[in-house]
C-alpha cells in the first residue's frame, strides 16, 4: 500500500476520532484542544514550505493561541425558560427585519447560526460581559439550550465559534 494512502486514511481517522472525543468537553478543554492542533498543523506546514524550526515553533504557537482563544467560551451552562424566551424573542425580531438580501447573503455565506443575547442570570460566570444563545435560521429555533459566557464579547457582525456552531453575532438582534 502506498506510505500516502496509509497516511492520509491515519490521519482521518485521527481528526474524526479526535472531533467525536470533543462532544463531551468543556469549551476551555474545546479551545486548548483546537488551538494544539490548529499549531501544531501550522508548524508542519511552515516548515514543510522551508521555514527553520525556530519558524515553524513561533508560527505554530501564534496559530495555535489564536484559535485556541476563538474557541473559547468562559462557560456553558443550560438556559432557564426566561433566557430561553429572550434570546428566541430577540431572534426572531432580527431575522424578521433582515432584509431579503441581507437574508440571501448570510444563505451565500453559509452562515445558518447567529448568536443572540440573552440576559446573565444566577448561574452566568462572574467574568462574563455577555450571556449569549445560538439560533437556527434554518428551523426557525433555538439550537439547543445552551448559554455561553463570554468575557470578550465578539463583533456585531462577526462570526465566532460557540462549540460546534459558527454563529454570525447580532447582540441584542436590535
């Protein structure tokens, strides 16, 4: 069998694997486990384009802190009924004043998530500046009923990672 065929199929079955094992962690565990490999490919690429191993390390490590930290979410926690009645009330808002082409655009960009605001309540980290749900343009619903605290709270407009939904951001849906 060819050493490439092997190394592909290994390296597959790695990341599917490695994807499956990170239903279960915490987003912290989520961002430290995406930023590892998110560095350590940066690395085998800039040396494998000929960048001396000092290089390749410094580019890895940037890489790696940089998704590391976009993955990161303070805490996740489950929504009460209020939260959950906010953040759905504030998205359907949003999307029902979307114009049509702004509606068009997010299909184009394949962006089927947005993250909304919801309001902090007991169980919201103390460090949190924002408490945020993510909705489904597709269903027409909440996607699940997770909350996530965030200390650095991402532009409007802007896409950020919550899990295992990349959210286009839209605040309060205003």
């Amino acid at each position: 069998m060819n050493h490439g065929t092997v190394r592909i199929v290994a390296l597959s079955t790695s990341i599917s694997l490695l994807l499956g094992a990170c239903a279960d962690m915490t987003p912290g565990e989520n961002g430290a486990a995406f930023g590892m490999g998110a560095g350590i490919l940066a690395a085998s690429i800039a040396n494998a384009a000929g960048a001396s191993p000092l290089e390749s390390l410094v580019i890895g490590a940037a890489a790696g802190a940089i998704v590391g930290m976009t993955a990161y979410v303070i805490a996740k926690h489950q929504a009460t009924e209020r939260q959950r009645r906010i953040a759905e009330a504030r998205a359907r808002v949003y999307y029902a004043h979307l114009a049509p082409a702004k509606k068009v655009a997010l299909k184009q960009k394949r962006v089927r998530y947005i993250a909304v605001d919801t309001e902090k309540d007991a169980k919201t980290a103390p460090k949190a500046k924002k408490s945020i749900m993510i909705w489904d343009t597709q269903s027409q619903s909440m996607a699940g009923n997770n909350v996530y605290d965030v200390q650095n709270t991402p532009a409007v407009g802007g896409t950020a990672k919550f899990d295992t939904y990349s959210a286009e951001y839209v605040g309060g849906g205003h």
